[in-house]
C-alpha cells in the first residue's frame, strides 16, 4: 500500500515541475491586494520557484483552507493584516487543522499594526508567546541600521544565524558575513517544553522587546531580552507540517531587499563605515524554501531487513524471525534540495540510528553508510536478535530540528525455537553420560534376557518342611 | 408358573444373549440421550462456541487444522499478549485440538466434509455419550449387580455437574478430560484386579491422553499413588500391585513428559511427588516381602523397625533439602489455594478473581448432582461390605473428591464421577433387594414348629447370636408385596424426579453460550442481546488487521477468536505483571494511562458496561479486582482504598471518590451516558444509582463505537497531538477553550537554554 502511494505522491510531483518536496499551491492572505506591489520581489521569487500564487483577502468569503473536507492549499502565506480580526474564515482552530492536514503556514508579524487575537491564540497553542497588548517593538541601542533608523533603533542588524547545536543542519548560514535587517518587528519567546520549536533567527544579546505605546522613559520590563528574543522561529509539527513566524513583515518588502545598512557601533564601540547590501532576500528565500518544503525535506525511499546467516538469496523483509537469528537492515534516505533529491548526509557529529525494540529498545545501533545512488544513500547494520520472543519494530527514529521527522517502524514477530531447531543430544557433550547411561541399560535388558532365556529351568525339590527350594 | 411366548429368549444362552443386546442398546440409547439434552443452546441459539476458553480452543483447532500439526507445536502467537507474544505450541494441552483435528480429517478421509466448527461444538456431547460408558465399566468393576453398571451410566449421562462442562459449544479441555478419568481409573482398576502389566500400560496410555488433555490429570497423579498407599497401610501389599503401579508409573510418566507444557514437571514439582514417593515405597515393600522370606521372623521385625526409620528419614529430609535448594519447585499459590480458600484472595487476586475458583455453596451440590448426593454416602458405605482393593478407590476417591469440590466450583467436576458411581450402588442395590417379587419358601412348619418350642434350630442358633427380636424370625427380609411395591415406586419417583430435575437445570442454567445473552419480552417471546458479537464484528470489520485491543483479560480470547485482533491480555492469565499493567491502565488518571497504552501500541480500548441494560457482569463490578491486582504490583501508585469512600461504600454515583471518578474505567463507562436520559434521570440500572448529569470528559481517547444496548463500547487512543501540546490541552481547545494567556509569575523566569 505505501509503495502505491509513494509511486503516486511521485508521479504527481513529476507534474507539478519540482517547487516544493509537497506541492505548489500557495494561498497568500493578503488585506489590499494593493500592497502586493511592496513585496513584489518576493512573491515574485516565490513564482519563479514554481509556486502557484493564489491572493485573498482574509475577510472574503473564497478563502477556505479546505474544500469538501480536503486540503485545498499546500501552503499559506499570512501577510500582516491591518484589522484586528482574521474573519470565520481562518479561525486559530482552522490553521490548526490545517497544520494537521499536512499544510505549511509562513506568518509575518509587524509591530505596525496589533496582531489579530486569532493569531495570538493560535500562537499560543503552539507555545510561542508574543508580547502582552499584542504589540511590541524589538529594539536594540548596538546593532541597529545607523541609516534607517538612528533615531528609533528598531531596525535591528542581526548578523546570519549560527547552527542551533553543533550537531544540526543550518540552513540560514549564508556566506555567514552578510546582515539581515530586522525593522520593526515583534519578537517571540519560545515555551521550554515543546521540541517542535526552533529559533531561526534570534536576537542579537543587546536587543529587547518593549510596548511603543507606554509613553515612559526607560523600560522597567521588557518583554524578553536578548537571545531568549527569537525574531525568525519555526515550528515542525509531527506531521512535519512546517510553521514559521517571521516578526517582521516589512523584511520582505522590496526596500528591504535592496536596502543598503551601516551598523551602529556595536559593544566594542567599533562602528563600520561601509554601508552594506542586506541578506534579507536570500533569508527569506531560504526561511520561505525551508517553509514551504523546498530544503530539509527527508524521504524514506526502500526499507528491507533479512536473515543474515550465509543465504544467497535470502527472503526480503519476512514477517518473522526467530531468537538470536543474524540479520541486516537497510534503509534508504534522500533529501530534498529546492528542486531535485539529493542524497542524505547528517550532520557533522550526528548519525542515524536503528532501535531494535519491543516495550523498550533491545538495540540502539548507529547505521553506517553502505552505498549511494545519485537521489539516496542507503544506510545499513546487521545485528544478532536478542534471546527474547514476542513483536520487536525495526524503527528508525530521526527527529532532527529543521529535518522532516522520520519515524519508520516495521514490525516483526520473534519466535522461539522449533522443536527440530536445537542441537541434537549427541552434540551436547553434557549429555553423553546420560546417553551411556541408557546404552548401558538397554545392554543390561538385552543381556538380562537372553541369560534368562538360556538358562535351564531347576526343577523345584521338596524338602521336609514342605517348603520348596531350589 | 406359566411359560410365555417370551421365555426362550429370556433362558440360557438365548437369554444371555438377548441380555447382552439389551443391555447394549440400553447404553446406546443411555448416550443418546445424554448427547441430546446437550444440545438446548444448539436448538435455542446457533451452533456457536460458548464462553472464554473455547473461544481460544476453537481458534487453535482452526490454526492446527490449517497448518497441520508440527506448525502447531512450534506454533507461536504473535496476536496475544502483545508485545510479548506467547509460545502457544509450547503452553497449551493439544489433547483437545488434536482429537478434534484427527475427527475432522477422519471424516475428510470418508468423504464427508464438516465444517470444524461444528466438529468442536458437538465434541463434548459425542464424548459424554463416552463418558457414560466408561462410567458403565467402571461401575461393573465394582459391584456384581448387572444394573448397577447401566445405573451409573446412566447417571453420568443426565448429572448436571458433568453436563455443565459438556454442553454443545463448551469446547473446552473437561469435555474430553472427564471421559479420559472415569477411563484411566477404570483401566487402573483392571490392572490391580488382574495384576497384569497390559493392563497397566492401557491405563499409563489413557494417563497419558488425559495429561495432554486437562491440567486436572494432577487428581489422578494423586488419587492413583494414594490408593496404593492406603492399600500398602492395610497391608494389602501384592505382587498384583506391584506389577500394576509401576508399569503404570514408569510409562505414565514418560507419556506424560512428552507434552511440552508438562516438560520436567513430573520429577520436579510438589504435585507430582506424591506418585515419585509411592513409586519408591512400593520398591522397598517388595524388597521387604523379599527379606521376609528369607530372614527369620523375630530379627526381621527389629530389622524392619529400623530399616522403615532409616528410609523415612533420608527421603524426607532429602525432599526438604531439594525443595529448599530449588531442584524440586514448592508448592504453587494455586496448590495452597486448594488448603486455604483464603490464600489465594490475600496472595494472588488473579486466582481469587475467578469465578470459578470461588469455594463452593452448599446449594450447589444438590443443584449440580439432585438425589446423587444423598446416595452418595450409602453407596460408599455399601463399598465398605465388600472391602476388596477396587473398593478401597472408590472409597479414598469419595473422600478426596468431596474435599476439593468443596474448596473450588469447578472441582465439582471431579467429584461427578465417583458420586454417580457410588449413587448407583446405592440404587442398584435397593433395586435388587426391593424388584426381586419372590418371597422364600418358608422352610416347612416343622422348622416353624420347632423354633416356637424353643428347642434349638439352626437359624435359631444365629439368631440369638444377632440378639435381636426381629432377628429371631426364620426368615429375615421384608417380603410383602406392598411394602416392596411402595419402595420400589417412591425409588422411581425419585429417579423420575432427578431425570426432571436434570432436564430442567441444563436447560436453564447452562445452556447459555453468554456470549449471546436472551431475555423475554413482555409478551413472553424470546429477545437475543447479541452486543457482543455485534462488537467484535465492527472490531473485525473497521479496524486495521493488526490494530491492538486492550481489554479486561476476560474478554481477550473472544476478541481473539471472533474479531480476529491482537489483544494485550487473554484469559491464559500466565503473566501477571501483564494483567497487572492493564489494570493499572484502566484504574488510573488518564494522564497515567496514556503513557502506558503508548508503550504497548495499545490502538483500541474496550469496555464493557451494563448500566443501561441492568446486566451485571460488566467492567465496573469487576473493577476491584483490577485495581487489587495491579495494586499487587505497584502498591504506591494504585491503592485500593482510595476507591472506596470514608464510609467504606464502592459508588459509582455523585459520592464516587476522586480517584474513582478520574480512572479511565470510569471515564470510559460512563462517557456521554447521561445524554440518554432526561435531565436528573441519569440512572445506573446495575448498581441502582442516580448518576450526575454532567459526564466524565475524556482527552486521550475518543468514543468509537458502542453497541445496540450499549454493552460494549470501544475507545480509540488518540495520537500524540501534532503540535506538540498535551492531550488534555489539546481536547480543551478542540471544544472551544481559548488558552488562557500564561500569567506572570512571581519569580525569575524560565529560559529556553537551547
């Protein structure tokens, strides 16, 4: 059944001319269609990439997210709206059905206009939290735009992100010279207990978040400061829907594309003087690629396991096994690069694993590289089966930040021994004492009878006491 | 007298002939009539499988029929006790699926092809047509009457105690089990009569068949040794015996070792050494008798004396000493159980959690076995007149039987036999005396004369040595033809009675497969509630086929063998911890329960609950046996007491405790119940309470189907939230709930070290 489906989700996106690993259809809610013209270049990349670019306007009654149950979009786009609602339309628990339908959302904030309470509460739900009055301003006195925004300082020159661990993907790395303007933007403090988060783009140490509206000199409590401050984040949901929050909508607009910025002297009082072209296309071409599934996107192409044990043609993926059987397991992985798949490599100091588990893992093994076709690598261990019978899963279990979730799991049954499968008694040397011990008696038996048979009756005397004797 | 047209056939070799025809078709028409009145629920129901443990028989009879019989013995279940799988092949008796296994290709082989089914569902009535035939031999072992074979037989035919087991559709181990007892004994009572080795490895065989039909083979691993023990005692030692016991143990032993589940248990459990020490003393006996012939008579005794102590003394203290290291396994809980009917409720609830394994009620023994019981102890006391070896069996057999079914209902089941032997002694007995129309000649009026004037008579001489007046008489007896005719009348009136009374619990008591129930309409036609399989077929039907159930364990092998589903627990309850684990699942907060289902892939959840229809066997009357066995393993996290209220009441209503109303039990019983109802009308029709109007809520699984009447209704468990949120937050904001906005909190906040 799923090789069926994986031959159909491939056919289909044979047609639909490789712009996302999940398809092309692209719902960009926009209030006044007249603003599109300010992002312009932006969605103009986006079309260049194969996107589908359909426009509405949050409060017209055509914008529906499902059609007769199914998922009419593959992605959407939420440009900031001025209103403070986003109508019935696009409820928080629509999105939400949304993300579970497999759909992508990218959400642009400003700081310009309150945040829709729809938004807010959506937000919540995935434990990202937006500053109180839905309204705040991410500044920062070190790192800001000397050019836009002496004054104000809202204009944030964030430098490209480093990797979130060693251990994980970047995709934001760039060139890792370039800056990304961040003007006017509403940050986000991330809850700790969900994994599904991860910042993108953080603030840099010295930025922080307060009300513009407060009219106060000097702010008592911010929001959040510095890096606990995520100006980009994402959310990858189990599905591996992917939702993003970008703080700033107006780093997608044409000025900021191609806006020239002079960073502010930074802590160490060093200002530079050259004025530089910002990142902020490429950033957003990556954080909309990565959205969208265009990168970090991971298939599990063929899965196969068998015996181990010498067979030269041996069965593929049988159903069961036996206890302490040797066997193989193979899996093949490819990732995809904005338009074609490539081959899966981890990250530096990361590996794949396999779990060998039934209740709990009887086998955690790290899979190594056994051969690589131009779309896929294909990863491979062979282990002994543990001393232990019931339902194991072969299950590969890798759940990385900004990687697809891939959770495979194949379930196999254990059995113990056959009758006819243990070593015969006269292999066991332990047992060729009892073995003599039974040859012995039979011997005995044997001889027992044929002494009986071959002696002589006596007959029997009579004595004086009448007794009889022999 | 008159001849009759009749009389050749009734004299001489035509008679015996004639006799022998009749006795014959007596026996026939004996098992047909105890295979037809096994088959009430065929004739109200269906040809369908009744109860728990048929259900999982019939599937293994299906799995050998269709794999042949090595896959069968290798077999091993990957959809019980999931994940852990159960080595089926190896922890089950075949004997049962095998005879139905070898029917079924018998008839294949005479061409006539019959559905298994319907070979499992008549197996017990065909052999307890068997059964009355070897209950007909073994009664002629024992007594000389000709009717008293016929008697017993026919007892053994209609006894309730027996047919309670042996109805059409209970496909269980008893039903050929009881046949392979009445017949192993019968075998062994035979081979002590003649002494003879065939004999005795007739009977090892038939040991051998029953051991690989019935975990109860035990009684006779005990009763066998115990009858030679009590003959030793009475000093009936006898090369006949000895040649019969150890033929019988030396080859039953081997036989019995041969079925995997059994293995090495004959050498190495406490049940079994009974027979290993008789065995032993049965070898120094012999060599005893052997020094006696030998060794003059006054050194012997001091001899024996010693030689005895020495014995006793190494084999005890070697059986304590093998028992403490561990070679030979102690006494299990189920064996103390059998001691002290409160053991096994303290020590382990899985076993006090059986109906079944519940002490008898004194009602039960004339409900099951009528007048039988009240013979019984005449026709043991009748074997004590002619106290020969096979006597003494019945006698040490009356008095084991009678103990244990005491102790355990279903050990009812053991007892039949030897009461049905032992009431028709009795009746034969009466019958032989009482039919007998005849009266004596009186001997002449001389011997009359005679005795009137005192002087001495022959019969006189006995008389006075009896002393009794009565006695006195020439001939003693009652000899009128109303006296005899009044007995033999009220004895058949009896007899009648007892064949109504059979007819009449058999029909009303167990002929019901419970897993259709029937109820009456007012109008007095019969109404079928058939939940339960309307359940298992919409499990069968609409689940994926590897979908894991989780279920209280009684339910497990009928979700086995008619929704075809792997099931976390089943009625072979040989993991307790398992059973433990659902318990816990079942009794906790949901919270708790969710992990759990996780970790054992549990997909659905199934309940059943009988407050709408008022049937009391549902999951909230066997809640506490839940809770006490999962308290058995995690006493900190489950505790008893915290589902009873102050007052120490078990309620389901507004006074349920907390803990009771937050377990998924409940949750899951009493979920969207009250929509039904009216408001405040909200009832429990099991328990008789009014229950609150507003229902439990339930985050980690989600209804999916419940049945007509609402018996069964089955919980899908829900996956772990797409968001990453948890389920309870998840299921509050699928209803509507807006999160509330986390409020400040006093204190340093928390930050996000990633």
């Amino acid at each position: 059944m799923r090789w069926i489906l994986s031959f159909l989700l491939l056919g289909l996106l044979a047609v639909v001319q490789a712009a996302s690993a999940s398809g092309n259809k692209l719902l960009v809610v926009i209030e006044e269609l007249a603003e599109k013209s300010k992002y312009s270049k932006y969605l103009g990349d986006l079309e260049a990439r194969g996107f589908k670019l359909t426009y509405e306007s949050p409060k017209s009654d055509k914008v529906a997210l499902f059609e007769l149950g199914e998922r009419a979009y593959d992605h959407l786009l939420i440009l900031p709206p001025k209103s403070k609602g986003l109508g019935p339309q696009l409820t928080p628990k629509i999105l939400l059905d949304f993300i579970n339908a497999g759909g992508n959302i990218l959400l642009t904030l400003s700081s310009s206009h309150p945040t829709p309470s729809a938004l807010v509460s959506l937000l919540l739900e995935l434990d990202i939290h937006l500053p109180s009055d839905r309204t705040g301003l991410v500044v920062d006195h070190f790192n800001y735009d000397t050019i836009s925004a002496a004054e104000k300082h809202d204009v944030v020159l964030v430098p490209r992100p480093d990797a979130l661990r060693s251990d994980v993907k970047n995709f934001f790395a760039g060139d890792g010279k370039d800056v990304i303007a961040f003007p006017k933007g509403v940050g986000q403090t991330l809850g700790n207990t969900s994994p599904l988060l991860t910042p993108i783009l953080r603030a840099p140490r010295t930025a922080y978040s307060y009300n513009p509206k407060e009219e106060v000199e000097g702010v008592d409590d911010p929001f959040a400061v510095g890096q606990q401050l995520s100006l980009v984040t994402a959310m990858q949901a189990r599905n591996s829907a992917r939702f993003t929050v970008i703080g700033a909508s107006e780093m997608l607009e044409n000025a900021w594309f191609d806006a020239k910025v002079k960073p502010s002297a930074g802590l160490t009082g060093a200002a530079s003087d050259k004025a530089a072209k910002t990142a902020n296309q490429a950033f957003a071409k990556e954080v909309t690629g990565w959205t969208f599934n265009e990168i970090g996107v991971l298939k599990v192409g063929k899965i196969e396991h068998h015996l181990d044990e010498g067979e030269t043609e041996p069965v593929i993926n049988p159903k069961i096994y036996r206890v302490k059987n040797d066997v193989k397991y193979f899996i093949e992985l490819s990732e995809y690069q904005w338009d074609k798949w490539v081959p899966f490599q981890p990250a530096e100091g990361d590996n794949v694993q396999l779990e060998f588990s039934m209740l709990s893992p009887f086998h955690r093994l790290p899979l190594t590289l056994s051969s690589t076709t131009p779309t896929s690598t294909i990863w491979t261990t062979s282990f002994k089966i543990p001393d232990q019978h019931g339902i194991f899963n072969f299950k590969v279990n890798h759940k990385r930040p900004l990687l697809s979730n891939i959770e495979e799991k194949n379930t196999v049954t254990v059995r113990h021994f056959a009758h006819d499968e243990w070593p015969r008694s006269w292999a066991i040397t332990g047992a060729w004492p009892w073995m003599a011990g039974i040859a012995v008696t039979v011997a005995g038996w044997v001889g027992f009878v044929a002494l009986w048979l071959w002696s002589k009756p006596v007959p029997l005397k009579l004595t004086n006491s009448g007794k009889k004797v022999v | 007298m008159a001849e009759t047209v009749a009389d050749p056939f009734f004299k001489g070799n035509t008679g015996r002939n004639t006799r022998g025809i009749l006795r014959l078709s007596i026996l026939v028409l004996i098992a047909a009539a105890a295979i037809a009145s096994r088959l009430f629920s065929v004739i109200r129901f269906e040809s369908i499988i009744h109860e728990f443990d048929p259900w999982f028989n019939f599937r293994a009879t299906k799995y050998l029929v269709s794999n042949g019989f090595y896959d069968f013995w290798d077999w091993f279940d990957d959809r019980t006790w999931h994940p852990l799988g159960r080595v089926t092949g190896g922890t089950l008796y075949p004997g049962l699926m095998v005879t139905s296994g070898a029917i079924y290709h018998a008839l294949r082989a005479l061409t006539i092809p019959v559905d298994i089914r319907n070979i499992c569902v008549l197996l017990a009535p065909g052999f307890s047509g068997l059964t009355a035939f070897a209950t007909y031999l073994f009664t002629n072992e024992m007594s000389t009457s000709p009717s008293a074979g016929l008697l017993a037989a026919a007892f053994m035919g209609i006894a309730p105690g027996y047919i309670s087991r042996s109805v059409a559709g209970s496909y269980d181990n008893e039903a050929i089990a009881i046949f392979l007892l009445v017949f192993t004994f019968y075998l062994w009572i035979k081979a002590v009569k003649l002494g003879s080795a065939m004999w005795g490895a007739l009977c090892a065989l038939f040991y051998g068949y029953m051991v690989s039909a019935w975990g109860g083979y035990v009684f006779i691993t005990n009763l066998i040794p115990l009858h030679v023990f009590v003959l030793v005692c009475m000093g009936r030692f006898s090369p006949r015996l000895y040649v019969s016991y150890c033929t019988w143990y030396a080859l039953g032993t081997l036989a019995s070792m041969q079925i995997p589940f059994v293995g090495f248990l004959p050498i190495r459990s406490s049940e079994h050494m009974s027979a290993l020490g008789v065995f032993g003393l049965l070898q120094l006996v012999g060599f005893v008798e052997f020094v006696r012939s030998g060794v003059p008579s006054k050194q012997f005794g001091t001899l024996l004396r010693g030689f005895v102590l020495l014995v006793f003394g190494i084999s005890f203290g070697g059986l304590v000493l093998l028992t403490v290291s561990g070679v030979i396994a102690p006494w299990t809980g189920r064996f103390y159980s059998l001691w002290d009917t409160g053991y096994a409720k303290i020590h382990i609830p899985i076993i006090a959690s059986v109906s079944e394994h519940q002490p008898t009620a004194w009602p039960a023994y004339f409900f099951d076995l009528n007048l039988l019981i009240w013979l019984f102890p005449a026709g043991v006391y009748l074997c004590f007149q002619k106290l020969a070896d096979e006597q003494v069996f019945v006698v040490v057999y009356s008095i084991l039987a009678s103990y244990f079914s005491g102790v355990m209902v279903r050990l009812m089941l053991t007892l039949t036999p030897i009461v049905c032997v032992a009431a028709a002694l009795a009746v034969s007995s009466l019958l032989d005396t009482y039919l007998l129309l005849k009266s004596p000649e009186y001997p002449g009026d001389s011997a009359t004369e005679a005795g009137s004037n005192g002087t001495p008579a022959p019969s006189k001489k006995a008389a006075k040595q009896d002393g009794l007046r009565s006695m006195r008489q020439p001939l003693v007896g009652i000899y009128t033809t109303f006296s005899k005719m009044s007995v033999v009348s009220a004895l058949t009136s009896y007899l009648l009675i007892f064949v109504l009374h059979c007819t009449w619990v058999t029909s009303n008591a167990y002929s019901s497969p419970s897993v259709v129930l029937a109820s009456r309409m007012p109008d007095g036609s019969q109404h079928i509630i058939d939940d339960y399989r309307e359940a298992y077929q919409w499990l069968r039907q609409n689940t994926a086929e590897d979908a894991k159930i989780m279920s209280w364990w009684d339910y497990g092998y009928q979700i086995g063998g008619m929704a075809d589903r792997p099931t976390l627990v089943d009625n072979n309850t040989w993991n307790n911890t398992h059973i433990a684990t659902v318990g816990k699942a079942m009794s906790s907060r949901e919270e708790v329960s969710y992990p759990i289902m996780r970790q054992h892939e549990v997909d659905y959840v199934l309940v059943v609950f009988g407050g709408l229809l008022g049937y009391s066997g549902d999951d909230i009357n066997k809640f506490l046996w839940m809770v006490r066995i999962a308290e058995g393993i995690w006493p900190d996290e489950v505790k008893e007491r915290d589902f009873f209220t102050d007052r120490g009441e078990y309620r389901v209503d507004e006074g349920a405790t907390e803990t009771m109303k937050n377990s998924l039990m409940y949750k899951m019983s009493y979920y969207n119940y009250c929509t039904l109802f009216p408001p405040g009308q909200c009832q429990d029709r099991v328990r008789g309470v009014k229950l609150p109007d507003v229902g439990p809520t339930l985050n980690t699984v989600e209804e999916a189907f419940t049945s007509e009447n609402w018996i069964i209704r089955i919980f899908k468990v829900k996956d772990l939230d797409n968001a990453g949120r948890d389920l309870a937050s998840a299921a509050s904001f699928e209803r509507g709930n807006k999160k509330k906005k986390t409020i400040k909190k006093r204190g340093p906040k928390v930050l996000r070290v990633e």
